[in-house]
C-alpha cells in the first residue's frame, strides 16, 4: 500500500467490490484471518455499539490490526427490513500498516454479507461430513442466500432445503438458491448434515432434539447479545465460536444457554484444538472484525 492524502482517497462502490470479490478466494482468506486472530497475531477490540436515539438503530465501529490495519464503521437499522434500504450499511477504511496513512474506504455492504458466509463455508470445510445429503438454510434473508451460495462451494449436497417464518419470502428465496421450501422448521432440519440459521430471531427457532448426530451448525443470526437462535440442548454440543471474547460479551446464544466453549475455530484451523470425531459441531458466530480487515483487502487488492 502506498501513501495517499485524504483529498486521492479513492472510494470503491459495492458495484466494484462484487466485481472481483468471489466464494473461493475469500473463504481461504478468511480461514487466514481466522488463523492469525487466535494465534495473537491480530489487536481488536470488542464491537462498539452506540445506539441511535430516537430510532431503533445502532452505529457500531469495528477496528483490527494485524496484517491488515482496518476499522469498519457500520449502521443497523432495523425498521428497514422490507424496504429497498439494507438493514446493514457499512464502509471499510484501509490504512498502510508502515505509516498509518488511510490507503482506500470500500463500501462495506457486501463485504459484510460475503465475509459472513465465508466464514460459515470455511468452518463447514472443516466441521462437516465431505458428502452431505442434505443441507438446510433458516432464513429467507441477505445471509440465507449468501450461506446457500457460500457452502455449495465447499460442500456440493444432495438436497437442499430452506424454511422461513415467513412463507411468501420463504419460497421466494428457496426459489433464488434452488431449495426446495419446508413450512415446518422441525422437519427442514431432521436428517440435515449442515444447518444455516440466519434469522433476525430473539427466542430459538432451532432446538437440539431435532439435529442428527454428526451435524454442523452454522449460526449467524444476530439481533443484540440477548436474542438467540438455538436453546439450550442445541448449545450442549461442541461449540466453536471467532473470538472467546467477542461470543462471551456478544452472542445470545452463548450467554443465554452459558455453555462451555470449545475452541476459537481459528485454534482448530492451527490444530491447537481437534473437533472429537463425530461430534455435532456448532460454529456460533458474532462476525468480526479481522474478518472485515481481511475481505477489504483482499478486494481492494483485486481492484489494484
């Protein structure tokens, strides 16, 4: 990276990014950054968030320093769901790890859609059976999509199926990823290898005495560090999560149920820690930053 004033900061739009961001690449590149956050090689602190007042919204600031020296500046605003406005907006600055001089701002949108399924499909490569027979995604939103599209890279299946509380948005995105729709979220998951749950939900839409034994759960959902996904028997099984920290302060699903974390998935990638052979994995995900950090740069240096 080279030193530019703020008056030559260059901006690149989400048009840009998904113009050279793909599947394969950043699901390595974030398996690295992964990597590097467990073995100390990565400063971050806790996400801040600052709530918006008079709105249900937050601002949240996001910033590493490792490889990579990054902050991601983030807006979520719930009552955007359902209108042409994301919930999730966000921009990521790049700054010289030598000289600290801001190097690029991106937009953050799809950087943050991508790199949270990223890290699913990464975990997934690592935690599941190679040949699935059936996968199922819980949502129907951003994140839904992006996980069917995202583990297909890693773990072509036989079937693939998505339920949603919402049958009409259901179908639509069962429809855009090639599932088939499931009404009844106990039978979309029985005999499922993976799981994607990416709801926006506050009380457990996944219970534990529907998982088949050997299963990999992947949970993205997050609505505050109170709301949770999964109860408590789904959370008694292995849990993998980004960052002790980070799940300890910000994952509902996490503080609500109490559980003993296993490992950082980082420690497992670096074989400090190894998964017990058979063991029904649960990768519980906040989203961090170095996974920001990581993303940015490697689009920006598709860019270049």
């Amino acid at each position: 990276m080279t030193h530019r004033g703020p008056e030559e900061l260059p901006f690149f739009n989400e048009s840009a990014v998904a113009r050279v961001l793909e599947w394969k690449p950043l699901i390595d590149e974030i398996e690295k950054a992964m990597c590097a956050l467990s073995s100390g090689q990565v400063a971050q602190p806790l996400r801040q968030m600052v709530p918006v007042p008079g709105r249900d919204a937050f601002l949240g600031t996001m910033p590493a320093a490792g490889g990579v020296v990054a902050v991601k500046v983030v807006t979520f605003y719930h009552t955007n769901a359902g209108t042409g406005v994301p919930t999730h907006q966000a921009v990521i600055l790049l700054f010289d790890k030598d000289n600290g001089a801001p190097v690029a701002a991106l937009d953050g949108r799809l950087i943050t859609e991508m790199r949270t399924a990223a890290a699913s499909a990464a975990a997934a490569r690592a935690f599941s059976v190679p040949t699935p027979e059936v996968v199922t995604i819980m949502g129907s939103g951003v994140q839904a999509r992006a996980h069917a599209r995202a583990l297909s890279i890693v773990r072509p299946c036989g079937e693939l199926r998505l339920w949603a509380r919402n049958e009409t948005s259901g179908q639509a995105a069962a429809d855009a990823v090639g599932a088939v729709f499931v009404d009844d979220a106990e039978r979309a998951v029985r005999g499922a290898d993976i799981v994607a749950c990416t709801t926006a939900a506050t009380e457990p839409i996944l219970m534990g005495d529907w998982l088949k034994s050997g299963a990999f759960v992947a949970a993205v959902g997050w609505n505050t560090r109170d709301g949770r996904e999964l109860d408590d028997a789904a959370m008694s099984h292995t849990v993998v999560v980004e960052s002790r920290e980070a799940a300890l302060d910000q994952s509902g699903n996490v503080r609500g149920s109490g559980c003993e974390i296993f490992a950082e998935v980082g420690e497992v990638y670096l074989g400090v820690h190894q998964v017990p052979s058979g063991a029904t994995v649960i990768y519980d995900s906040v989203g961090v930053a170095a996974m920001d950090a990581a993303a940015a740069k490697l689009a920006y240096d598709l860019m270049r």
